[in-house]
C-alpha cells in the first residue's frame, strides 16, 4: 500500500475542525437539567425541562441571581438510559460554570449518575426519582425533592386494602429500578396487612403484546392488579386488560400519573385506573396558581412533575444566592445546612440523606376520561 | 381449557399480522434472492398511513358497525396503494442500481432505507406512541372465559380473504405465471417475453401492499403504534417466512400463523419476558438446521 | 529497506506521535472524550473489519460480542474484585470462546443468510443481559472500578504511586491508543501471513479454497474467535470507564454502526477503517445540533455508498471488482 495524500488530508480536516471547535468562555452561571427529553418517554420528560426552564426565566426577570452573571439553563437528554445519564452527567461535571443540576427523571438514572455527581462535587436534585436506594449512597451531593417508593409503595398498598377493599392482587413491574422498587414495597406492605398477592411478574418495557400474560391473569380473578412502571406499558396493559373482559381496576405509581395514558388507553378503558403521585394536587395549593398561569400560558398543560423540577430549580437557585459565590462546595454546604426552602409544593427541607421531609402522597383515579384526585394518604 | 383456547386465539390473532409481512419478504425473496430488510418499515408506514386518514378524515367511534366496516375498507386501501407505491420506489433507488452486486452490498443498502424510512417516520410523527382512535364498536363475544373480540375476528377475515385472493393470483392467472416463470430463471422468463423488471416491480407492489394491510390492522387492534414496531414485527415475519420455506407463499402463511403461536404460547405458559427470544430462537435453529424451511424449495443452491 | 517504505514508516510515526500529544494540545475534556470513545468504536471496527473485511463472513450482531467482553469484566469486577488488568486477558479468552461458539454452528450458513443468524444471536444475547437478574437486568451493571496502574517513582529509593484512573478521560485516551495501535499493527501482520492469505482465499472462492488444501472451516473459526476477542478487549475498557453497563447500550444500531464503519472505510482495510470509525464518530458530536437527523443520514449514506463506491474510501481496485460484479459466494 502506497502512502495515500487523500488520507492525510482527511485526518488533518478532521483534526483543524475538531480543535477549531473549542468553547468560549463567557460570565454566566449554569443549572443543568437532564431527563428523558426525545424518545418514547419524552412526554414526561419535557415536563421536566419546561418547570427548570420557567424557574430560570423568571429568575433572569427578576434581577441577577448573582451580581455580575446571566444564569442559564443546559438541557442535556438522557433518553431515560443509563449509560447517556452518566455520560450526561460527565459533561455536567466537566463544566466548571455548571453549578447544579436538575435531574434526573427515572431511578435507574439518578442512580449511576449520582456517583458521578458526588466524585464531581456538583449538587443534584432530583424532582421525581423515588426509589429510595439512591439517598441511602451516603452522597452528601444528593437531594430528592419527592417521596420515595418506600411510602408510596406502602400507602397505595393501603389505600387498596382499606378504600378499594382489594384482598387478592396481582403485580407486574417493567424491570426497572423504579418499577420493581415500587412493586416491592407494595408487594411487602400488602402482604404485612394480610393481604394476598397472586403473582409477580415482570415484563420487557417497549414492548406491545400483554394478552398472554393478561389471560394468565384473568383466571387468577385478582381485586386489583398492581403496576409498577410508565404510561407506555400501563396503557397497554390496561386496554388489553379490557378488552380480555378482566374487571379489576389497574393502580400503578406516579410513572402512570399522566394524561397521554388515557388518551392512549382510550378514555373507556382507563374509566376507573387509580395512581398513586407525589405531593398533592398542585391545582388545589393557593400558592401554585401563579405558577399553573404563568406555565400554561408558556408551554401548555401542566404535566406530571412541571412543579417539581421548578421547585427544584428554584431551590438550587435560592441556594446559589445564598452561597453568594460560584462555587459548588457553598452550593452543596447550603443545601445540606438543614435550612428550609420555600416552594409552591410548601416549604422543602431536606434531612441528612437528602431526602425531603415533605412525605405528601395523593391518589388519583380516572373519571370521565380525567385524572381526578381522590385524597392525600 | 378455556386459557388454552384464549391463548390460542391471542397467538392467531398476532400470527396472521406475521403471515401478512412474511408474504412480502417471500415474495421478493423468491424472484430476486434479496432479503429485502426494509419491509418491516413498510409495514409500520402502513400503519401510520392508517393512522394519518383517520385523523384526516376525522373518523370517531362509530357506534355504526357497516359504517366502521366502510371506513375500514377505505384506510385499507388507501394505505395498499400508498405502501405498494412506497415499495416500488424502495426498490427502483435502492435495489435496482445494485441488483447484479454481492448480496452484502445489497443487505447494507436495504438496512440503510430501513433506517431512512423509521427516522422519516419519527421526524414527522414524533418518537412517542401514538394512538389510533376507535372506529369500531366495542363488541366481545364471550364464550365462557374465552372473549373474542370483533376486532380479532376482523383480522383473521381480512387476511383470510387476501391471502387466498393472493394464491389465487400466483396460481391461476397468467400474471401469476409469468411472476412463478421469473422467480424460477430471470433470463428465460425474459426469452419468452415476459416484462421482469415489471414482473419485480410489480411484486414489491403486492408485497408491500400485504404488509400495509398488516400495519393498519395492527394499528387498530393494538390502538398504539411506534416508529419502532417495523423492526421486531420485520424480523419476527422474516423468521416466519424462513419457517415457511422462503419462496413459497403458503408456506409464509402458515409459517406467520406458527410463529405466532409459539410467541402467544410460549408468553403464556413460560414467561412472558421471554417472548421475543423464542422467535429469535426459532429463526437461528431453522437457518442452521432446516434453511429451507417446511415446504422448502428455492433455495437453488448458488452457494 | 526501500525509500518508498522509509518514507511511511516516518510518516506512521509521526502520526503516532501527534496522536499521543493531542491531549497535550487541545486539553478540553469533552474532545478527549469524544476522542476516547471514537478510540473504542475503532476497535470494535478493527475487529470486525476481521471477520467481515478480511474472511468475508457476514456478522451483524457483533455488539453482542462487545457485550460479553464488558459484561464479563463488570462481573468479574463486581464479584470477585478482579482488576481491569486481569479481566482483559480473561474477556479476550471469553470472548474469542463465544465467537469460536457463535462460528461453529454457521460453518454451513451462507450470505445474507449469515447475516440474519448472527443478528439472531446478537438480539438473543442483548436480551438475556436484559432479563436476568445476575447481569442486573434492564438497569445493567453499576459501580465497576476504573483501571488503577501502579508507576514507580522516586522517592528516597524506587517506591511505587498509584493512578486510579478515575472518570475524567485523560488516561483513557492513551489506554485505548495503545490498543488501537497494537490491534491495527497485528491486522496488518495478520493480512499478511499465512492466515491471511487463507481468508482471502476462502472469501472469494470457497470451494476452491478447499481443494487447494485450506482447512476452510478452521481458517472461519479462526477468524470468529480473533475478531471477537478484540470486541472482548473493546468491551472490557468500556466497562471499566463508564462504570456501569446497560443492554440497552449493546443494541443492533451498535453492530450496524460498526460494520458501516468497516463497509464506509473500506472492508479489509485497516487505515480505511480507522478513518471510517474515526468519521462515524466525531461527525455526530459535531452535528449535534442535527441530532435528530442523524440516523436518517446514516441511512442516507449506507444507500449511496453502496450503489456509488461500495469498496468504500480507502478500498482497493481488487475490492471494488469483488463488490460490483455477480458473484457466486458472499
């Protein structure tokens, strides 16, 4: 083989372009935010986003959170897959002006990526990951703003034993770490309260076809069946739950709690599901309808955990101000200094695991092809 | 008894959606021995076409099942005309210019407009599931702890009725003739005048058509689809078509129908996390066991 | 030695040389990064160029290999403690195992045919990573150490310091160049020897291969078990740097990246692939503002190369006559 000029041109393109491609630096200040942004659970995930993006809005409205910076937010998309979560949260860490992050959605996320966070020293807050492994890591750069799995678990195996009277359950998780916590907390919970649980089973998330698993069910004759996972699957789930002629009524956790379940399930189908969510009906809280304006007349409906990632968001904020210099060590000092933060989901202080002392848990039920909030367990 | 006969039921149902695809990967296998990767996209554009004219058309749940019927007729061709065009330009860009080249030349080209025609798909649509409105009734008929359901009952009579009609084409018309005359030897086929070229278009136009028809039943049955489900569903009819004996179209028929089974049953009875392993299972056993399948033939050995 | 190969030996050096002094040059950890991981997909392409490139052996479930090489270490890791230094040699074993495993059984197998099988397998392996409980099912493997080295200094006498290598990418880069330039330099000793020449012959012309005394099925294992033994290698680093594995990250998009890596730089040739893993994998980051469209273009692209130059850039004139004619095998 000869020695090829074509070949050497092209390495040296590819090396001017890439080294060309160098940053700049600028006096800003940054939040990160990460979640499933594109793929199959982006409805979710963009609620994330738009709440971080509203809060940071508004703070830039508001005057300068630190003198002599702009705050801005990073998006980075983690597609609810683990390896991206990480490789987010690298890039997070490696820019020095980022001095928080947001993030992330799911639990078989926020986990790995928390290592990373605490070996970087860069806070993370997390709005909606509920398994409760994560703040049990001894990181002291980890902060949950919702409840954990280990009482939602438990009080939607209540609430099923007590208000829906349902003696025999059976229970289907997607795998996940969120979905197989939750179910295992239920599944505990229930069985301590002497109720019965048929069966547990787990099933591959993207996938379509439940009706072999749903009629192996079906002869069962459970009260209820519990769902452990998000609104893609529980949709199906439910609608070939209907169509099997099963009666018994779907719960899941907050993964279901969302709008686009019942328009995928059909209205008729979902008539009568039941999800348990964290934190209580924002609608209902006077101090939120600011936020539910301002968000709707941006972005639209609210979503499942808008309010959460602005509560977040707006925590790490207040934080910044208080450590009144770009620093991520007075960011995580702050927040791990036992104060209380207000927020529209009401004042959030977070106990030495990180952990919110906010232990709120609502359940919702279908009526009339709505999400409709039942009570506060 | 009766889990058995609904598990049945569930297997045939999805089986006959598998049949529908294999035709296609059969078909164009048999006349120009290309494993043509991108048919499980036709079949998920079939399903978003269907999708797309109910929402242009602005169908509801018809409480009227004749009207929902005629609905039905219309999306179905609708989305055979647009797919079996779609099939045809697939096979003018992609697979014309390369049809003397080695097969692995040809396999990457066909994955590339896989990857074209999903991402096409996901640009327009968007990555989430999307969901198809009602436009049937909600009738079951239950048989004791067996439900059928009307949609079920649509699936098998659609794919029944075009699958004879398809036989019926291959074996007693003389397009069918000339289509057999050019899967056996393109150049005589052409001594004796037929058109191959035409023959060839015309046979991604039916198979694609076939597949088109499967999305949209599928569409409805499942009410949600994904720019991802051409993949699994491709792959799965292609085994079923290997099953079958590539080249020969009953042999697709039953071999969709067998798979089918396998997965309902084998979800049913072993594990339903399982599922998608015993399809591929079943495709590497055949391939290096049994290659030409149960009614095997055409594989003239060029190798 | 003659002045034409003089002049190459100082220019591969040369280029050897720039390669090591980059991170010197730009010091910005997400080129390096990018740089690094670029760095494993060139092994991944290396390898496969051998059983694709080099015996002609269709293989589209090759991230499974990769899978089996990152997952073995991150058990063994997780396990037993095994450290990255031990696991390489025993993934490279395990997985040249399998390969050897996934070959015996398609001796026979032909073509597209070929094709379909190990895509079978691939699936099949990334879902038994999916399902059961040991490999840490949908959520994957987490908390797998990063390589540590031990490097001697001086101090009061020869003592020796520990670097662990930790996340940031720096040590990583010169980790995988290593490797890059160890395995490129044995495929092109490899193309050049007896085993070599054997795969050449059987790719073209099986049959014929066989009457002239090549053990065909041998000279086929044997390329099985080399090219996945690098994925083993391949797969092993990537564990150790990103500290966790998923199923999800060894996917058929994966295998197909890589052999459009192999197809697109040239199959065969092992500059050609370099420069085709080296395009694959910086190009996205550099668009990533198309992000979106990237697979669409991929696709794009795998069509028209086909049909315009499917010898790929640095493919020779010998590759070009095998891939545009009608030939019997392949």
């Amino acid at each position: 083989m000869h020695v090829d000029p074509r070949k050497m041109s092209w390495l040296g393109i590819l090396f001017v372009v890439f080294v060309a491609g160098c940053g700049q630096q600028e006096p800003v200040i940054k939040i990160g935010v990460s979640g499933p942004f594109t793929g199959d659970q982006a409805n979710v995930g963009l609620t994330v986003l738009r709440g971080a993006k509203l809060a940071v809005n508004q703070a830039n409205l508001n005057g300068e959170v630190l003198p002599g910076y702009k705050l801005e937010l990073v998006p980075i998309d983690d597609q609810h897959n683990p390896t991206q979560a990480v490789s987010a949260a690298k890039k997070f860490i490696s820019d020095p002006q980022i001095l928080g992050v947001v993030g992330h959605l799911n639990s078989s996320c926020t986990k790995p990526a928390s290592q990373i966070y605490y070996n970087g020293r860069l806070a993370q807050i997390t709005p909606a990951s509920t398994n409760p492994d994560i703040s049990k890591q001894g990181y002291d750069t980890f902060f949950r703003i919702c409840a954990t799995d280990d009482l939602q678990g438990p009080k939607a195996a209540q609430f099923a034993f007590n208000e829906l009277a349902a003696r025999k359950v059976f229970i289907i998780d997607d795998k996940t770490t969120y979905g197989k916590g939750i179910t295992d907390e239920f599944k505990k919970a229930f069985a301590a309260m002497g109720g019965q649980v048929l069966g547990h089973q787990g099933i591959t998330q993207g996938d379509k076809d439940f009706t072999p698993l749903l009629t192996n069910v079906r002869t069962l004759s459970p009260d209820l069946i519990f769902y452990g996972g998000l609104y893609p699957e529980a949709s199906l789930i439910i609608k070939q739950a209907k169509d099997l002629n099963i009666k018994a009524p779907v719960m899941g956790g907050d993964g279901i709690y969302d709008v686009t379940l019942i328009n995928l399930s059909t209205p008729q189908a979902a008539e009568g599901t039941y999800a348990t969510m964290i934190g209580t009906d924002i609608r209902s809280l006077p101090q939120a309808q600011e936020f539910v304006k301002a968000y709707e007349s941006e972005f639209g409906d609210i979503g499942s955990y808008s309010a959460y990632s602005y509560d977040a968001a707006n925590i790490l904020i207040q934080a910044i101000k208080m450590a009144q210099i770009p620093d991520r060590e007075k960011v995580i000092s702050v927040l791990r200094g036992g104060g209380t933060f207000p927020g529209i989901l009401g004042q959030t202080k977070f106990d030495e695991n990180g952990d919110t002392e906010n232990e709120i848990v609502s359940v919702f039920r279908v009526r009339d092809g709505k999400w409709e909030h039942v009570r506060t367990v | 008894m009766e889990l058995f006969f609904q598990q049945l039921i569930n297997g045939l149902t999805i089986g006959t959606i598998y049949a529908l695809i294999a035709l296609g990967y059969t078909m164009v296998y048999g006349i120009i021995q290309l494993i043509n990767f991108a048919h499980g996209e036709v079949f998920m554009v079939g399903a978003y076409i269907g999708l797309t004219v109910i929402m242009f058309l602005g169908f509801t749940a018809a409480a009227n099942l004749p009207l929902a019927l005629l609905y039905l007729a219309l999306i179905l061709l609708i989305s055979m005309i647009v797919c079996g065009l779609l099939g045809i330009l697939i096979d003018q860009i992609a697979y014309r210019p390369i049809r003397n080249s080695p097969r692995l030349v040809a396999l990457i080209s066909a994955i590339g407009v896989s990857f074209v025609l999903q991402n096409v798909v996901m640009l327009i649509y968007g990555p989430q599931d999307k969901g198809l409105p009602q436009i049937f009734p909600d009738i079951k008929f239950i048989f004791g702890e067996v439900t059928i359901t009307l949609m079920q009952i649509l699936i098998f009579a659609v794919s029944l009725v075009l699958m004879v009609l398809l036989h019926f084409l291959v074996q007693n018309t003389q397009i069918g003739r000339a289509m057999r005359a050019t899967a056996q030897d393109h150049k005589m086929a052409r001594l004796v005048g037929i058109n191959v070229n035409g023959i060839i278009s015309l046979t991604f136009f039916i198979g694609s058509s076939m597949a088109a028809v499967g999305g949209v039943l599928f569409g409805l049955y499942y009410h949600t689809i994904n720019f991802h489900d051409g993949y699994l569903a491709g792959l799965k009819a292609f085994t079923a078509a290997v099953l079958g004996g590539i080249g020969n179209i009953p042999g697709a028929m039953v071999g969709g129908i067998l798979i089918g089974l396998a997965e309902g049953f084998g979800a049913g009875y072993i594990s339903s996390e399982w599922k998608n392993v015993f399809a591929f299972v079943i495709l590497v056993v055949i391939l290096l066991l049994k290659p030409t399948g149960l009614f095997g033939e055409r594989i003239s050995d060029r190798a | 030695m003659s002045q034409i190969r003089l002049q190459r030996h100082w220019i591969y050096g040369l280029i050897i040389f720039l390669c090591f002094a980059i991170p010197f040059i730009d010091r910005s950890a997400y080129h390096q990064e990018v740089l690094t991981t670029a760095g494993i997909y060139i092994l991944l392409a290396l390898g496969l160029n051998i059983i694709v490139g080099y015996a002609g052996l269709l293989n589209l479930g090759y991230a499974a290999f990769f899978a089996i090489g990152a997952y073995t270490y991150a058990s063994l890791n997780l396990a037993w403690h095994v450290p990255f230094w031990v696991a390489i040699p025993i993934a490279f074993v395990v997985t040249s195992i399998f390969g050897f495993l996934v070959g015996l059984p398609v001796l026979r197998v032909k073509g597209d045919y070929l094709a379909i099988v190990t895509l079978g397998f691939g699936e099949i392996v990334r879902i038994i990573f999916n399902n059961l409980e040991i490999t840490g099912g949908p959520n994957g493997l987490l908390g797998i150490a990063h390589p540590t080295l031990f490097y001697p200094v001086w101090n009061n006498g020869l003592a020796w310091a520990r670097l662990d290598f930790g996340v940031q990418s720096f040590p990583y880069y010169y980790l995988v160049l290593v490797f890059v330039i160890f395995v490129a330099y044995f495929s092109l000793r490899l193309d050049r020897s007896k085993l070599g020449r054997a795969w050449i012959a059987v790719r073209e012309d099986e049959v014929a291969a066989g009457c002239m005394g090549i053990p065909v099925a041998r000279v086929k294992l044997a390329a099985f078990a080399v090219g996945s033994s690098i994925a083993g290698i391949a797969g092993t680093i990537y564990a150790a740097k990103q500290g966790t594995v998923t199923p999800d990250s060894f996917d058929f998009i994966l295998s197909v990246m890589i052999l459009a890596m192999v197809v697109l730089g040239g199959l065969g040739s092992v500059f050609g692939v370099i420069l085709g893993g080296l395009v694959l994998s910086i190009l996205p980051e550099l668009l990533r503002e198309f992000s979106i469209y990237r697979m669409l273009i991929f696709g794009l692209v795998m069509i028209l190369m086909m049909i315009f130059r499917p010898q790929g850039f640095l493919g020779n004139v010998r590759r070009k006559y095998e891939l545009t004619s009608r030939r019997k095998y392949f």
